[in-house]
C-alpha cells in the first residue's frame, strides 16, 4: 500500500531542534478540477446577477422593475408631457379707436352710381367710415338677409342691398362700415309674429301705441324670439364685413305704462331697466364673437334723465362699453335748461352746443363701470325740414375741434342728404 504524505513537525539541525512547516502538495488533477469549478461558478454568479438584483430591487420595493434598460431610464408615461397642440390665441376684443364716419341713406346706397359718386366724394376728407341702416323703424330690412325669420316675415325690402359688396367697396377706399337698425320699434316683424310683440292684457291680439291715429305695434323686449332676431341680423350684417353696430330704439314703448300693455314676462320679476341691460349685454357679446363692436345710441336729451315707461329708470344704466350720443342742435329749443344743461340758443352755434351737450352727458356717466367711451353723432349739414338754420364748411367741422377738446375722438356725420360739407 502506498504511503500518504506526512507532515514532520520538526526536526534536528546544527544541533537544534525548529519548528518545521512543511504541507503536502496537492494532486495535480484537484488543481485542475478547482479552477474549472471556480470559473463555472464565476460565470453563473455574473450571469445572474443583475435579474436576481433587479427582482430582489422589485420585490423590496413592491413594484415590478422595468424590463429594459430604455424603459427604466424614462420618466412614467403618465408623468410625460403629452404631445398636443398649443391653445389657440385668443381673438382680440374689437376696439374703436379714431373713428371718423359719415351717415349714408339707403336710397343711395341701393344706387350704385350715386352710391359710387358719394363714396369717390369722401377722398381727403378724413372721413374713414360710412354708416347706413340695416333694418329701419318700420322693421324693413334694408340689406339681402338670409335670416329664416326676416325670409318668412317677408320684411326685406324690394331695393334690399347686398351688404357684402358694399363692405367690399369701403374696403377698396380704404374706409369701413358700420351698421344702424332698429331695435324694437318694428312693425313689420311685430305684425308677422304676435308672439314677440307685444300685446293688449287679457286679450290675444296687438297693443298699439299712441304715436299716430292708428298707432302701431312695437316687438316686447322681454320676448327672447324677439330679442334673438334682432341679434342675429346684426352678427349676419358683421359677418357680411362691419365693424360696428349701433342699436336704435332700445327702449319700451310710449305709452306703454297703460295697465293694458301686457309684456308676459314682466310679471317674473325682471323689471324693464333689467330686460333693456340684460339684452344689451347679450347682443354686444354676440356681436364682439363676431368680431365688431355694438354701441347703444341715445339722444343726449334722454341719456341723464329718467324715463320709468321708455327705460324703467336711467336709460344710461343699459349702456356697455359703447354710446352713439345724438348730439344735434335741432335737438334742442332756444333757451333750454334741464337737468344742469342750459343753451341759450342752440342752433345758432352748432360747436358750442356740441361742446356743452357732450361735456354734460361725459358728467353724467363719470363714474359708471364700465364708462362708456362716446360716438359722437353730430351735424353733418343743413337739415331743412328740422331747422332753417344754413351752416357753412367751418360751422360743421368745427364741431370735431369741439369734441377733440373734450377727448373724444369718435364721431359720425348725420344728415339726411348726400352732400356733406366737409373739408
């Protein structure tokens, strides 16, 4: 039998005995065998060692460890920002800013060589707008409306104008329109249809007003038919290329405190200063969406005097932002005086009834939130039928001297002819 190894602890030399260390020498083979084990296991332990640390990171942690090293590295979907498309800016808000306007009847406007001959007339005055009618106080619609209601009604006038090429021969001026109509003075529509007029109490049929013989019916400005058909005329007529409307008539009718004026809805509790605001603001927010600007007109004479049948109080209390001040002379008798305006002899000097009436009504409405910013609506010429008063060029336009010293500098020329006197 073969020997094993044996380790001598000591042993003797020169004499003396030390402590011998000796160790067997391992078999070649068992070398080899521990090398080969080794590598197999460093092999396995690095090959392993990231799924095991991952799932050990994910079990620890309660969540499942991301699968890739892409998906790890990138925020959670839900915390990514989203891919849209930016907001869309919003739309500016139509301003009025240095408007410089004349007054244009219809029966020029319908012509179009006289329309033409008018609008060549205006070159190097200044002017850089022209204002005419779109619905008038009989409740004719003066241009080619396409509204279902004008259609059925059949209101549109035989001579009707399309709105579109005229905003198209401003444009070629370089001037813009603005549009008028008539708010709920309108016989026509109210006839046509009894439910947005109003109507006599206890009965089922038309109240009529006391302003002829006759009388005549008025829309109820309390009926939203109602009020929604005068709204969408104006927003059709700024689609068609105005940039403003203003809204005549906005008022109940004379005579209507009678007890046999029925307005349906005045019993809920909304009085007529209320029903006047509430459809102003609507239709200057429809027709701001629309990309104009509405004003309100007014006759100097009535904007700071109380009227509990026509406005159910102030009529300056249903103004937005805008007022179309009707700021005449003929307006006004020799020696007036109400309200802290006196004028000794207003047709005489059409600037300096201008100044005081326009000085006044800015007094008046001081204050107000928010305060209407004025249009002045002055004497564009001689009104023969309303005064015998002639002015000259300069009387006119001094009126503009006027009002720029008061810091208005929006105004329209009004007169019923077709020759202005402008410089």
């Amino acid at each position: 039998m073969k020997k094993g190894y044996k380790i001598k602890r000591s042993r003797k030399i020169n004499g003396k005995r030390r402590k011998n260390i000796y160790k067997a020498h391992p078999h070649p083979l068992s070398v080899i065998l521990f090398i080969v084990v080794v590598g197999a296991l460093l092999f396995v332990g690095i090959s392993s060692y990231r799924p095991i640390l991952n799932f050990l990171s994910g079990t620890l942690s309660g969540s499942e460890a991301p699968s890739t090293v892409e998906e790890s590295s990138n925020p959670d979907s839900s915390e990514r920002p989203q891919d849209t498309d930016p907001e869309p800016e919003p739309a500016p808000t139509p301003t009025v800013s240095g408007l410089h306007g004349v007054y244009l009847t219809h029966a020029v406007a319908a012509n179009e060589a006289q329309l033409d001959t008018f609008l060549d007339a205006l070159s190097g005055t200044g002017v850089n707008a022209v204002m005419l009618d779109i619905k008038d106080g009989q409740g004719r619609v003066l241009f080619q409306s396409k509204n279902a209601k004008a259609l059925a009604y059949g209101v549109i006038a035989e001579n009707a104008v399309d709105l579109a090429v005229i905003a198209q021969k401003l444009s070629q001026r370089d001037l813009q329109l603005v549009v008028r109509t008539s708010a709920f003075n309108d016989e026509a529509a109210a006839r046509a249809n009894v439910d947005m007029a109003v109507q006599y109490r206890g009965a089922d049929y038309l109240w009529l007003d006391n302003s002829s013989a006759k009388g005549k019916p008025w829309l109820n400005p309390y009926s939203a038919e109602a009020k929604g058909y005068i709204q969408e005329l104006a927003v059709e007529a700024v689609e068609a290329g105005a940039v403003m409307v203003v809204l005549q008539d906005v008022q109940f009718p004379p005579g209507s405190g009678s007890s046999l004026a029925d307005f349906g809805q005045e019993a809920g509790g909304i009085t007529r200063s209320q029903a006047l605001s509430n459809f102003v603001r609507e239709a200057a927010g429809a027709v701001q969406e629309a990309g104009a600007v509405l004003s309100v007109y007014l006759p100097a004479t009535q904007v700071s005097v109380s009227d509990e049948v026509l406005y159910g109080g102030m009529p300056a209390d249903m103004l937005g932002e805008h007022l179309a001040l009707g700021a005449f002379p003929y307006l006004y008798t020799n020696n007036y005086s109400q309200d802290g305006l006196t004028l000794a002899q207003p047709a005489a000097d059409p600037a300096a009834t201008v100044k005081s009436v326009v000085s006044h009504t800015q007094s008046a409405l001081s204050g107000r939130d928010p305060q209407p910013e004025i249009i002045a609506v002055v004497q564009g010429g001689t009104e023969s039928a309303v005064n015998a008063v002639t002015y000259t060029k300069e009387q006119i336009n001094a009126q503009v001297t006027s009002l720029s010293e008061l810091g208005v500098e929006n105004y329209i020329f009004y007169q019923t002819g077709s020759s202005y006197l402008l410089a």
